[in-house]
C-alpha cells in the first residue's frame, strides 16, 4: 500500500465478511450452538469456569440488569441446562451450577472451536502467530478502551432542570 493512499474500510470490512461467512453457517457449527443468546452462552461459559455463581455475579459478567440475568437464567433452566440450589444452612442463597447436561454441551462446543482454532494455528509460520497475538491484543485494547469510553459517559447522570412557577 502506497503513503496517504485512503484504506477503502467499507469494501474491505464486506470482502471479510464474504470469505468468511461460512464461519455462521450452521453446519460449521453444532445447531443447538445457535439455538442461545449471547447472555446464555455467556453465562453459560461463566458457569462452565467458575462452577458455581449467583443471580448478581452472572449478571455483572453479562453486563446486564438483574431482571435480565433472571431471564436468561429461567431459560437456561428450563432447557436443564443449569440449576438453582438452595444453600442448605441459608434458604435465601441461591447458587447457579452447569447440570450434567450443561457441562456436556460446553464440552462438546469447546472441542468444535478448539479443533478450528488449531487447524488455524497449524497453518500459520511462527512470525504469522506471534503477528496474530499481537494484533489481536490491540484490536483488544482498542475496544476495551472504546467500551471504558462509552461506560464512562453512561454513568455520568444528566439532571433536567424543570422550572416550577
């Protein structure tokens, strides 16, 4: 690419798109996979590291409101999924934990991307890699700081001033 040439972004971001639609396709990936939520599979992938979680702990990983959290968590049950346990010494602590069933899936999901991923990995030259991780960690920390941006100015409350006669 030659100096103060203009990167066509637009064009570029839909070849990506183009050659690797495939990636959402189902038949790349198991079809239950497509059946959840974002905030499913990532309370889901929660659950499957840390074991043992409850509503407000989920919810913070989901960066979602509790009333959201208690939504995905009642769909994932109904699907058995995950269960709620009831602490046996205080009946008001509810633990959320991956059933049978649950760990099953993210196990078999895991072994789906990691085969992907390392069929990847293989194919690229050791300078390749090490360019990957490295690009991978700015785009990383470009969104990171993006997201830290955008969090920053949604707290910040706006008061409206109404004049009362």
């Amino acid at each position: 690419m030659k100096p103060n040439q203009e990167i066509d972004f637009e064009g570029m971001i839909f070849s990506y798109i183009d050659e690797f639609k495939f990636l959402i396709f189902p038949d790349k990936w198991n079809s239950i996979f497509l059946d959840y939520s974002k905030n499913e599979i990532m309370a889901l992938l929660f659950l499957y590291r840390f074991k043992t979680a409850n509503m407000t702990q989920i919810s913070k990983y989901i960066n979602a409101p509790l009333n959201t959290t208690t939504g995905v968590v009642n769909r994932l049950e109904k699907k058995k999924i995950i269960e709620r346990i009831r602490s046996k010494e205080d009946r008001r602590i509810v633990e959320i934990v991956l059933t049978q069933k649950g760990s099953e899936f993210i196990n078999e999901e895991k072994k789906n991307i990691l085969s992907i991923v390392k069929a990847i990995y293989e194919k690229l030259t050791e300078d390749e890699k090490s360019a990957a991780i490295n690009i991978f960690r700015k785009v990383t920390e470009v969104l990171m700081k993006d997201m830290a941006s955008k969090d920053a100015k949604s707290s910040t409350k706006k008061i409206k001033k109404i004049n009362i006669e």
